[in-house]
C-alpha cells in the first residue's frame, strides 16, 4: 500500500487522523526526526493548540528546514488546522514566534463581540461558484458540505492577495467574517478545519489529497441544501459505568440515579442501554455530530495507563470519524504503584488513545473555589491551565451540574439570581443555580455565574450545562439557565439535560444562543434517532449539517 507519512509532534489527537488515512488504503508511517521528512513522498502536518507552542517545538526540534525543502521539492504536503497557519508569516495569538513564511500574510483572532469564540463546529470549505464550474472541486471541497472546524484564530480572506499569488481559496464565513478554510497551489494543500474529523465529506477530501486529485468534476450536490456558515451542533452523550458483573455499558439515571428497581427484594441492577463502542458508532452513522462518553464510575481501581475508557477511545476512533470528548478523572492522580500522574499526563494519555477534547467535572468547581479564595488570581497549576497551554482551550470543557435553590427576593443571596417563569410550589420567583460535585450529590457555596466565567479565564474553551433538575425529566432543556450563561461567557455552551424529543433541540435554538444540544436517553431507548432530530432542526430552518454527509 502506498505510504503517507505524518508528522506526530504531540499535537493532540492524531490516531484519528492515522485511522482515517488507514481506513482510506495508505500505510502510516510517523516522522521521528527531522531527516526522516527527506525519506517522505506524501507529508501530512497535523495540530491542534497553540500556534507559539506549536512552531516552537517545530523550531526547537529541527523541523523548519526540512519542512520547507519538502515543500520546495514539489512534492505532496498537506497542513491541516496549526498545520495550515505554520505555513503563514505569523499569528496574533504569539506575535513573537514567526511561522514558516510560505505563504504571506497573518492570523488575526475573530472578533468575540457578537458570537462564541472558538469557532468549534461545522462550516463551509467553498469555492466561488464561478471556480467551482469552471475548474471543478478542488480536492473533493463540496460547496454544500460542511466540516469540522476548532480554532480562535483564522486568516481574513482577501481576494486580491493570495489568489493573485497563484492560490486556490475556499472560504467558510463566522458571524460576518469571511476566513481561509482551505487553499492549495501546486501540490501544497492545507486546510483549516479537520478533514479526518469531519465524517464522509471530510474522509472524500483526504482521499483526494492521498490520491492526488487535486481537481474533481464540479457536480450538483444531490445531498440536503444548506446554507453558508457554522451550524448547530447535534451531540450524543453516552454515560459508560461498569456494571454489577463488572463490563463497560452505556446508562441512564434520572437525577443521577442509575439502577433499576428490579422486585420486592429491593435488589435493583445498573441500567444497561447498549455497549460504548456499538452505540458510539451508530450514532455517528445516523449524523452526530459529536460523541461525549463520560465516565461516571472512574475505574478507581485500573492503571493509569491501563483505564478502560482508553480502549473505548481507541476502538472507537477506528470507525467514528466526528470529534469524541471524554470525561471523568481528568485530574492529578496516582496509579496503583503510588506515582503521581499529573492531570496533564492523564489527558496526553486521552488525546493518544482518540479523544479530542476532555471534560472537566467535579474538580473543576474545586478549582475555581480556590481561584476566588486567592482573588481571582491563577496559579498556572490547576488541569484547566495546564491542559490548555499544551493543547489548546478547545481541548478543555468544563462539565457543570447546577441545581436551582430558590428564595423569595435577590436580598436573600450574595449569588447571581434569575426572575423564573416557573414559581417553586411555595411561590417563589427568584432562584440562583447551585454548582454541585460528586455527581450532582454535594452543593457548594458556588453559583455557575461564578463557575462558568472563571473557568473562561482560566482556559476552558467550552462549557457542557447540565441541569439537575432536568436530568432525565424529557421535559425539555433548562432555557432560563442557558440563556443566563450566554450572557456571562464567550466560550461556546453545548445546552444538555431534558432532551426528550426533537422539538425540544428546536426549542433550545430558537430561544437561547446555545451552540450545540446534548441528547442521551432518548437516543440510547431508541425513541428518536440523531438523524430524526436533525431533520426536524433541517424542516424549521435551522442551520445543521445534514445526515449522512
């Protein structure tokens, strides 16, 4: 099989990538050490992150040279996300570390005024329909498809500039800013958004690449029209736990509670809805846009690098080609023979196995007690600061468990309350939402106000909000709480718990800025499918990537 060879610097997730080229019919073979870029034909630059963290190590481990000489051979390059912005003069996000100067011009950080930044999500890679017709599709870039993008910074797009110089633009465009979303000339090619995370439309981009297809007969789309712009995400969440005979399974609580009362003897067995890997991929293939797995019984008792959520990323990442977060335990820990493992160390490990993003839960709330207890200072220490300088705030998200406590009047709390629609059975009108950890089992002095803006400082690049008080209700998302958070962060907030139908996904769109929706219990009961909640977010003209693509 021919070979492609990839440059793994620590970028985050690359398996998927490495699957992906696999999956395709190339064999893989990883970079090492500077020389061996001279041996390559085909070089792929992946990354996630950082772009000064980034083109450091590049610079620091000798890559500079060889990277330009394969590219001034002539011979096939591929950048894909830090991979595309290492090719341009610099970026805003570190003026002091210069990228390699192939292409002029520099990245300068979307504007946070009007809209979340990162940009996470799925956007438009298009052609003037002018150069769509006449030359075809550039790579296999379909104008009515859409892939997945990550990333705070992004090169404006100027028509005169870089198509005068001999490249071929694809833009995607952000809250009224039009970006680079991919460009070649000659035999580089570099994209902004992630093609080996963006499901069959990004699998048929690589493999251009791979083949060396560099113009594709233009065609009409025959898939779902959609517009321009990044859409709503769809989000599977799958609750793994062992159960009482010891497997992996997917579960469902209702407030966190997840066994089944079984008989008059009391004895009450772990919800068991399906296995991790199975359901993970089903609902990929129905059009999820995301997979979450959080795993609520941490495997305690497992190695560190032995964790079976591990194994659970890596099978997964072979056939799942969407981004897959993992939660649970991403904190400073120790393994069986007593060595500290720094939370740090627990993500790389997660990243390697597949996962592309980690949630942080519990600890996260603890965090922040001690950020406000030392005046909103940082301590550079805790995992939300260290994961995110190695790989980047899209890397972290932080999974909040708020309840509501009501009072009769504001006066009655230092904390930040709402006016509610919906009155408690004593006719209170006001209520603040209470952070918990443990799984929702112990409050603390914290409300998510405070909560969801310090993590933003901190480095989070996205917050997943949960509602206890929805949790398993399949009454619908919490829209008070969730338009509350809106107001307070600029990170993007995927809207979770309460999710029974797809009119509620509707709801949540409609009525709050929420970027993406979170469903669990009725897509693991087989009442809705992704793909149903989808087309009825497609029937109300709601901006979505559409099934199948």
């Amino acid at each position: 099989m021919p070979t492609v060879h990839i440059l793994d610097y620590v970028a985050g997730n690359v398996r998927s990538l490495a699957n992906a080229v696999e999956r395709l019919g190339f064999t893989v073979e990883w970079i090492k050490e500077p020389s061996d870029i001279s041996k390559a034909e085909s070089l792929i630059l992946p990354g996630v992150g950082h772009f000064g963290h980034c083109l450091t190590q590049f610079a620091q481990s000798g890559y500079l040279d060889f990277i330009h000489e394969h590219v001034a051979s002539g011979k096939p390059f591929m950048g894909i996300c830090v991979g595309l912005q290492a090719l341009f003069e610099g970026s805003a996000e570190d003026p002091s570390v210069p990228g390699l100067g192939i292409i002029p011009g520099k990245l300068q950080r979307f504007l946070d005024s009007d809209k979340s930044v990162p940009h996470i999500g799925w956007n438009s890679a298009a052609l003037s329909e002018e150069d769509a017709q006449k030359r075809g599709r550039l790579y296999g870039l379909h104008n009515n498809s859409k892939y997945y993008y990550v990333h705070s910074y992004a090169v404006p797009y100027d028509p005169d500039f870089l198509e005068d110089r001999g490249w071929n633009v694809a833009t995607a465009t952000y809250g009224g800013e039009v970006f680079v979303g991919a460009l070649s000339r000659g035999k580089v090619f570099a994209t902004q958004f992630h093609p080996e995370k963006s499901g069959s439309a990004g699998l048929r981009v690589l493999e251009a690449f791979l083949r060396g297809e560099r113009w594709l007969p233009y065609q009409d789309t025959p898939m779902l029209s959609v517009g321009r712009g990044l859409t709503k995400r769809v989000i599977a969440c799958l609750d793994v736990r062992t159960n009482d005979q010891g497997d992996l399974v997917v579960t469902k609580g209702d407030q966190y509670d997840v066994r089944d009362r079984q008989d008059a003897t009391g004895t009450s067995i772990v919800r068991n809805l399906g296995k991790p890997v199975a359901l993970a991929k089903a609902y990929y293939e129905q059009g999820a846009d995301e997979i979450i797995f959080l795993n609520i019984t941490s495997f305690r008792d497992c190695p560190v690098t032995d964790l079976p959520m591990l194994e659970i990323l890596r099978r997964t990442s072979e056939n799942v080609f969407v981004p897959l977060t993992v939660g649970g335990g991403i904190r400073d820990t120790r393994d069986q023979d007593g060595t500290l493992v720094p939370a740090l160390d627990v993500a790389t490990l997660y990243f390697k196995s597949g996962a592309d993003k980690v949630s942080i839960g519990s600890d996260a709330v603890l965090v922040v007690e001690e950020y406000l207890r030392a005046g909103k200072k940082a301590s550079g220490k805790s995992a939300i600061e260290r994961i995110s300088a190695a790989y980047g705030n899209q890397a972290v998200v932080i999974s909040v468990d708020p309840k509501r406590v009501f009072v009769d009047s504001p006066k009655d709390t230092s904390h930040h309350t709402i006016r509610t629609q919906f009155p408690n059975a004593a006719g209170q009108e006001y209520c603040w939402y209470q952070c918990t950890i443990k799984g929702g089992r112990e409050g603390r002095d914290l409300d998510v106000c405070q909560l969801v803006t310090s993590v933003e400082r901190l480095g989070a690049g996205e917050i997943l909000l949960n509602c206890i008080d929805r949790d398993g209700s399949n009454s619908g998302f919490d829209l008070e709480l969730i338009a509350d958070v809106k107001k307070h962060v600029r990170i993007p907030v995927i809207a979770s718990s309460g999710a029974g139908t797809p009119l509620h996904f509707e709801q949540v769109f409609r009525s709050t800025h929420a970027d993406a929706a979170l469903g669990a219990g009725m897509f693991h009961r087989k009442e809705y499918t992704v793909k149903d909640v989808k087309m009825e977010l497609h029937d109300q003209d709601v901006l979505i990537r559409p099934p199948g693509s």
